[in-house]
C-alpha cells in the first residue's frame, strides 16, 4: 500500500521529501539540502526579545530573596499582566530554543568552504548567545 500524505510544506519541502523517499538523494544529502532551504529564511531565526517583567513580578522575586518562605496566594498567579507575562515569556523561549537548534543544524550542514552563509549564521547565532537571558 502506497500512501500519501498532505504536508503542510511549501512545495520545497515536499519536494525534497519525495526525493529522500524515492531514494534520489540520501540522508546526508536531505540535511545539506533542507539547510540550504533554511538559509532562505535564515531571517526569521534571529533572537527575539524577551518581554520585560512587570512590578509584580520583580516585587514578588525580591521579596522571595530576602524571605523563601514567603508565599503568594493563587489569585497573583492569575492576574493578566502576570499571566500574559509568563506566556510571552515561554513563547519567545521556546521559539529562541527552536531558532538556535536550526541555526546549529544549518551551520552543521552547509560546507564550511561557503563563507557567506557561514557568516549569515554566526550573525544569527551571536543574536542568540549576546542576547540570552
């Protein structure tokens, strides 16, 4: 039985796919294709920002500091800029942890004679490492 699958891929991806699955190209040759195909987007793998923390936060670790014992009630944990916080926080952390994990897989997979992309990735990489939390 013979199945296919819809990929939500641009049509590169797909393509690349069909020619790893048809054996037209093997799996050394996939990654530095797939990292060649990164390298087009390599802008969207730059640092981003982590959002500033609000009052509550940096009172609530203050005082955490000076006393740890010191407790807050369920209700803080709920507040909207204290939520909204945390979840920007674990957005741009997860996406940053992704962003570096690419950057490293393309820099692992494009020929190290080819200086220009090498350049554009460490430019992306020093985003990541000047920038980290």
């Amino acid at each position: 039985m013979n199945e296919t699958f819809d990929l939500t891929l641009p049509k590169v991806g797909k393509e690349l796919l069909h020619k790893l699955q048809s054996g037209q190209i093997n799996m050394q040759e996939f990654d530095h294709e797939c990292a060649s195909w990164m390298m087009s987007v390599i802008q969207y793998h730059k640092f981003i920002a982590y959002p500033i923390m609000p009052y509550e936060i940096k009172d609530y670790v203050n005082r955490k500091r000076e006393d740890p014992n010191y407790k807050l009630s369920s209700e803080f944990w709920n507040l909207p800029q204290v939520k909204g916080y945390y979840e920007a926080f674990k957005k741009a952390f997860r996406e940053n942890a992704s962003n570096l994990h690419w950057l490293k897989f393309i820099k692992a997979n494009i020929p190290t004679n080819d200086t220009v992309y090498h350049a554009k990735i460490d430019d992306c990489l020093a985003t990541h490492q000047v920038s980290e939390y």
